[in-house]
C-alpha cells in the first residue's frame, strides 16, 4: 500500500472497505510528522497519544457499524 501520498478521500474509501482503520491512518501521519520534523523542526507538540486513543474509540465505534 502506497500511503506516502494518500488522500483524505482514499484514506475514508480505505477505511470504508477494510484496507486501513483510523488508528492506522493516525500512524501514518506520525510517521511522516517524525519523518519531516527532522528537517524542518516545525512541530511544538505532537499529542501522540491523544490522537492514538482517539483513533482507537473511532476505530470501535465503526466496527459496531456507528459513524
């Protein structure tokens, strides 16, 4: 899976039909944070684990069928 320069609207179709949770979409975007940061030094705070837990709950609400 090509994530480098994945799209608000592939992600959601990813998400939709099982390719990619939310948890694995907030990953990502760490990732390239991590990976970008260490040139550019932009980034004050990442919450980390917020944006993780939030993915998480999201991840449980979509497994039960909820938006």
């Amino acid at each position: 899976m090509n994530t480098k320069h994945i799209t608000i609207k592939d992600a959601l179709l990813m998400m939709d039909d099982g390719r990619l949770t939310a948890l694995e979409l907030v990953d990502l975007c760490l990732s390239h944070i991590d990976d970008r940061d260490r040139e550019l030094g932009v980034f004050l705070e990442v919450w980390r684990d917020s944006a993780r837990e939030n993915a998480k709950k999201i991840d449980a609400r979509r497994k039960e069928g909820k938006p």
